[in-house]
C-alpha cells in the first residue's frame, strides 16, 4: 500500500459503508465548499493538504486512494514547475491581469486544497475555482483531479493558454492519455485538416478535444521553444499579448506552431496511425 494512505483506505471503507469512522464526518466547522449540494450525503476525508468532500457511493475505496496519492504527487511536482508564478485561488476574469511579477515572493500556499467529488448529471463538469477543485468520478481516471489543480495553483487565465498549461503539465507527470501524445495527436489534426489557430473568444464559448489536444501541444512547444519565463509573461498578462512576451504576433507563432508540427519525423511511431484511424472513425 502506498505509505500514508492507510488511514484513507480505512476512512474510505467507511465512506462506502455511509457511516463516519475517525476524522470523517459529513461537514468541517468552515462548512463545505458551494459546490457541496446535500451536507447529508456526503463525508469529508481530510488527507495530505487536501481536504476531500464525497458523494456517498460516488466511487470506490480504490478510486479514491488513487486520487489522493495522485493529488499529493502533483501537487509536490506543480509546486515546483509553477515556482514563484503561482497564484493559488486567485480566479478573475481575462480583462483583468494580475500580470507576472518574477522578483516579489509568490502567494502563499494553502495549508488545505478543498476537492468536491461529485456523481455529477447533465450541466455539471470538472472545474477549479477560488474554492477548491470539483471532480466528476467518472472522469477520475484521466486525472481531472491533476488537470483541475494546476488550474487552482497557477490561478486563472485566458483560453486557449489556461487549458493548455493544464493538458501539457498532466500529461508531463502522468504520461499521454490513452498513450497518443498531444504532438502526435496534433500532427493527426493537421493531417486531417483540423488545424486551426484558436481564437479565445470561440474557446470562451466551449472547447472541444480536438480543441484542448491543441492548445496542449501549443503550450509544449512554446515553452520548449520559448522557456517559461516568456510563458508566464503571457499567461498572467493580457489576453492575446503574444507581442509583449515574444515580440512576434499571435498569427506568427501559431504558423511556427504548426511548421513545427508538420515537420515531425513520426516514421515508426505507432500511436500517429492508431490514432489517425481512431480520429477517422469518430468523424
């Protein structure tokens, strides 16, 4: 068993037994996060820096020992990559930059992340905000939770940056989502004639996967390309300010984007064809 979840596992038990066991209880003194719709069906686990508020017989003692071990890896792991850009909680609107700033110290961290694990019905997703993560137990097994938390430690941006920042760091700590590299996946787009440049007000309206692989793979290459303190600048800047952080425009770098992409030597990777074929078949 991983060390340190041995309380969890028996406190999960008692989760999916519906009764309270140690420190569970169905709510803390601060009361549960907005997100929480019935105090009486749910039971708080409070492990590693992270408080947990779970919906009884969402998901299994298994699942939720995974998540919690998953979470305080990346968490550990998202400190360290994010550094003194962080803005833990700090969620505003793109019309309002809280801009980077490399020489003050960063925010502090919070001593408890809050995460809502939720069935979840139609409307409802995975989603982080000032309050904490909210997870669908249905999509734990792709790390949402990873996904979530960078969103929640780096504080908001502006699509397509935003989302990509969070596609590229969970895939760099867990690997590529069913083995299919978003470079790879982004090679396919091109291949197909889904590349395109993504504009934030269409994101803003909603993102589809092809959507969130792109803006994943985007992300990737401007900052193997660029480094991360350019990166920061853009993703705690104004929305669209690619000039002010690269000192070429957005169309620019989205046409190097996609030359690099198509100048991939994918000979002999087996997940471009598995993946073309998979793509063609969801058209």
């Amino acid at each position: 068993m991983i060390h340190g979840l041995r309380t969890l596992t028996i406190f999960a038990a008692a989760l999916l037994l519906g009764g309270p066991c140690g420190c569970a209880s169905t709510r803390s003194p601060e009361g549960p996060p907005p997100d929480v719709r019935d105090e009486e069906r749910v039971q708080l686990i409070e492990q590693d820096g992270f408080r947990f508020w779970v919906e009884q017989g969402v998901t299994s003692g298994a699942e939720l020992e995974r998540l919690a071990y998953e979470l305080s890896r990346a968490r550990k792991q998202l400190v360290a990559r994010i550094g003194r850009a962080r803005a833990p909680g700090d969620f505003r609107p793109p019309n309002r930059p809280r801009g980077y700033h490399p020489d003050r110290p960063p925010p502090p961290l919070p001593d408890s992340i809050d995460v809502v694990v939720l069935e979840g019905g139609k409307g409802t997703r995975c989603h982080a905000d000032e309050e904490g993560l909210t997870l669908l137990a249905r999509h734990l097994w792709r790390h949402d939770g990873t996904h979530e938390l960078v969103h929640f430690l780096a504080g908001s941006s502006w699509r397509p940056i935003d989302e990509g920042l969070a596609v590229y760091l969970t895939e760099d700590l867990w690997g590529p989502e069913r083995g299919f590299p978003t470079k790879v996946r982004a090679r396919v787009f091109q291949d197909l004639g889904l590349d395109q440049r993504l504009e934030p007000p269409q994101m803003r309206a909603g993102m589809s996967r092809v959507h969130y692989d792109t803006a994943g793979a985007f992300v990737r290459w401007l900052i193997e390309a660029y480094g991360w303190e350019r990166f920061w600048q853009l993703y705690h800047g104004p929305e669209r300010a690619y000039h002010e952080a690269y000192g070429v425009g957005e169309v620019e770098l989205w046409q190097r984007f996609w030359r690099y992409i198509g100048n991939l030597d994918l000979s002999g990777d087996t997940a471009y064809p598995a993946y073309k074929a998979l793509v063609r078949t969801r058209r």
